[in-house]
C-alpha cells in the first residue's frame, strides 16, 4: 500500500449541494484516508462537512495525485476533483464538521486513526468538502490517503 496525496486551491465556493473538492475511487480497490485540510483564502468565515458520495454527478477538474513515499512505478490509485457543476448522490449524515475562520489561512485539519477512512472501490464512490449552508470560500484543499 503507497501513500499518495493531491492538494490545490478550488475554482469554486462549493454550496450546500455542491462540492467544493472531492476524492473519489478510481474502481480499481479502495482507498483509506488518513488526513484532510482545508483552509480559508478569503476573510469570510464558513461551515465546512467532510460527507460522503455514492454516485459522482459532474465532477470539476481532475487534480495531479503525487505519491508521498517512493515513486518508482508510481500508479495514482484515486480521483481528486475540483468544484462539482452537477450534485453528487450525498449519503445522510456528516463525517467531519468545522467552522472556518474570517481570516486567511484558518481552517480545518481532519486526520483518521488506524487504517484510515474508507472510500470502497467504484468510481462513484468518494467524499467532498461542501458548506453547511449557503455558499463557501475558494479554499486551500488536501486529501492524503493509502491505497
């Protein structure tokens, strides 16, 4: 199992049914998530929910995956998105949950114990940052997970 992590600054603000980053599996086995962040690049503060996906809807942007130990023989192992156009299918309930400050650079740092938080193989399946309520901020995003 590598560790692999894809970090970015989102296009979009993301709303209450749009993601504003998202990391999905690539259907070729399932990835554990051991951290992610997110911080604010704006002065307005926002609430943020970690919630999980089982079908895409349109996905932005797809983001480089770099491995974060060695990279010989490299295979990126999962689908990091910027800012979704079209909702996903949102599971019920919320993983994580933060209020991010009114300051550039406040934010949220989410980590997971033991093996990790499981994405299941199939390319429908993943997890996304999205406000609460009402419209985010652009945001400084990370998802860093084994696979």
């Amino acid at each position: 199992m590598a560790r692999q992590s894809a970090g970015w600054r989102t296009t979009g603000a993301g709303s209450a049914t749009l993601p504003m980053a998202s990391l999905y599996s690539l259907g070729t086995g399932a990835l554990w998530v051991v951290e992610i962040g997110c911080t604010n690049t704006t002065v307005t503060a926002f609430e943020v929910s970690l919630k999980k996906f089982t079908a895409a809807g349109t996905q932005g942007t797809a983001q480089t995956v770099l491995p974060e130990e060695d990279d010989v023989n490299f295979t990126a192992k999962g689908d990091p998105r910027d800012t979704h156009t079209v909702t996903p299918t949102i599971s019920a309930g919320e993983f994580r949950r933060a209020s991010v400050g009114a300051s550039i650079g406040s934010g949220a740092i989410w980590t997971f114990g033991g093996r990790g938080l499981k994405i299941p193989s199939g390319t429908g399946n993943g997890i996304g940052l999205m406000p609460m309520v009402g419209t985010g901020q652009i945001c400084d995003v990370y998802f860093s997970w084994d696979a």
